[in-house]
C-alpha cells in the first residue's frame, strides 16, 4: 500500500471491519493497475519498433538519392541552356 491508500485504509478501518478496509483498498489498487495497464497497451500500438525506424530511414535515403539526381540534372540542364544562348 502507498500513503494515500493506507489513509484511505485508516478511514476506512474506523467505519468498517479491518477485513472489509482491506478488500476495498485492495480491489482499488488492483483497478487502478488494470487501468494503468490498459493504457499502456494503447500506446504501444503507436510506438515505432527499431525495424520500423530501419525501414523509415532506408526509405528516406532512398528519395534523398532520387531528388539529388533531379537536381543535378536541372541544374546541368539550366546550365546547358545558358551555355547555348
């Protein structure tokens, strides 16, 4: 128990049985982990795994490589254009 469940507790112990104090905070703890749980398992379906971040950059690489081609030739080709006129 942490500090505030064992207040919780202390309260409790004084309107009802000691057994029946101990449930209660013990159900409350065991909700409060199942729901801590369910969050955590809807946030991991968002989480990149090192493979994800593998295939991303290998990805950006890749259109990185495409886009400098285009700009070299664009530039060669305004180049080509001055030179001619």
């Amino acid at each position: 128990m942490n500090g505030q469940a064992l207040e919780v507790y202390e309260i409790f112990k004084k309107s009802i049985a000691e057994d029946e104090a101990r449930k209660i905070i013990a159900y409350i703890e065991d909700a409060k982990d199942k729901e801590i749980t369910a969050t955590v398992e809807k946030k991991i379906d968002h989480l990149a795994t090192k493979e994800d971040l593998a295939k991303s950059n290998s990805e950006n690489i890749k259109w990185m490589f495409i886009f400098w081609l285009w700009q070299i030739g664009a530039t060669i080709g305004i180049i080509l254009l001055f030179i001619k006129s």
